[in-house]
C-alpha cells in the first residue's frame, strides 16, 4: 500500500512539473510571436522611412 501512494505521488509532482514547463513554454511562444511582430513593424518602418544617403 505505501509503495502506490509513493508512486502516485511521484507521477503527481512528475504531472506537476511537466504542466508547468508546458504552460512556460507556451508563454515563451507567445513572447517570442510578439518580439517577430515588433521587428517586422520597425524593419518596415526603417525600409518605408528609408535613410536617404548622398
């Protein structure tokens, strides 16, 4: 009997953790989505503007 609440309890805190690196994951995705928006609006930005040298 303690030999399966010692493996429930390893699978739970193995759960535990494995949902928390998913859901950072899926943060640092959308972070990353935003940062590549970003860099596209100011490259376009610097291409439309343009810097006009003699």
């Amino acid at each position: 009997m303690n030999i399966l609440v010692a493996i429930i309890a390893i699978v739970a805190i193995i759960l535990l953790f494995t949902g928390g690196f998913v859901q950072s994951l899926n943060f640092l995705l959308w972070v990353g989505v935003v940062l590549l928006v970003i860099a596209l609006i100011v490259w376009l930005l610097r291409f439309l503007g343009g810097k006009k040298t003699v």
